[in-house]
C-alpha cells in the first residue's frame, strides 16, 4: 500500500493522496494550470499595450492616413479590444474556478487564431505586404499553442477537479 505524501496515511489506489489531502490539492491552482494563468496575464498585458498604441497611431495621424489603411486600423483596434475583453471574462472564470474556464479558454486561444489570421490576410489584400516568416510565425505559433492546450483543456484530470463551480 501506498502512503499519501502529504501527510502518511493511505493513498488512494493509483494515486499519490489520500482522500482529503487529494481534495484539497486539487481544490487550488497548481501543477501546469499556472502557464495558463501566465498566459491570460500575457494576454491582457499585450492586448492593452496594443490598443493604446493603435489608438495612439489613429489619432496622431487621423487624417494623414489613407481609407484603407485606417480601416485596418481600425479592425485591429476592434480586434485587440475584443480579445481583452474575453482575456478578462477568461481570467475571471479562472480566478473563481468556474466550470466554464475550459470553453471559454478554448475559445480565447481560437479567437487569438482567427484574428492573426484575419489581420495577416487583411495586411497582404490592402496594404500590400507579403506573406513572409515574420507575418506568419505568430499564426503558427498560436496554432501550435492551442494543439497542446485544447487537449490539456478538455482531457485534463487536473481541469475538470479544480474548475468545479
């Protein structure tokens, strides 16, 4: 028989807990839910950067800008304002430990997808820049990103104990 590593009584079969030592493990955030919890402080800090810089740049320059190239702007803004937004909602789901955090987390790391996207296509339609590795590497990474926390998001042990309420 197995003891428990936090406090030498039996463990569960097949686990490193007893009972109550497993529920209270698992009641806090731990083991790798803090990279995501990183990553949503990553986002709202790089989101909000970006909005006062876009914002900065549009009214500088409002009516030095061509139509096109505002209404890029313009997009980004929305979008980056957009995902902060759903940054925020995500991290308070995370915070309180709602049972909702993994669609909704899923769904922030898919928006984040789908705006790079839209904002490389609308950059080589409209402003005329290529398609090189700097303008598609974000996408990739991004994608590669939600390729390990989908699953993590939607398989994990850890995920469906701590995100109960």
């Amino acid at each position: 028989m197995a003891t428990c590593i936090q406090c030498d009584e039996q463990a569960l079969e097949g686990g490193d807990y007893c009972a109550k030592c497993e529920e209270k493990a698992f009641k806090k955030i731990g083991g790798w839910l803090y990279l995501p919890a990183l990553g949503l402080l990553a986002t709202l800090l790089v989101n909000a950067f970006s909005i006062i810089v876009t914002l900065r740049l549009l009214l500088d320059n409002a009516g030095q800008l061509p139509g096109v190239l505002q209404g890029v702007l313009y997009f980004e803004l929305s979008a980056f304002a957009g995902l902060f937004l759903l940054a925020l909602y995500v991290s308070s789901l995370f915070v309180r430990k709602k049972r909702q955090l993994p669609k909704s987390y899923i769904a922030l790391l898919v928006a984040g997808i789908a705006i790079l996207g839209i904002d490389a296509w609308l950059g080589y339609c409209y402003l005329d820049i290529p398609l090189s590795y700097d303008t598609v590497s974000p996408i990739v990474r991004s994608v590669i990103g939600a390729c390990i926390w989908i699953p993590y998001f939607l398989v994990s042990v850890r995920v469906k104990r701590t995100f109960v309420r």
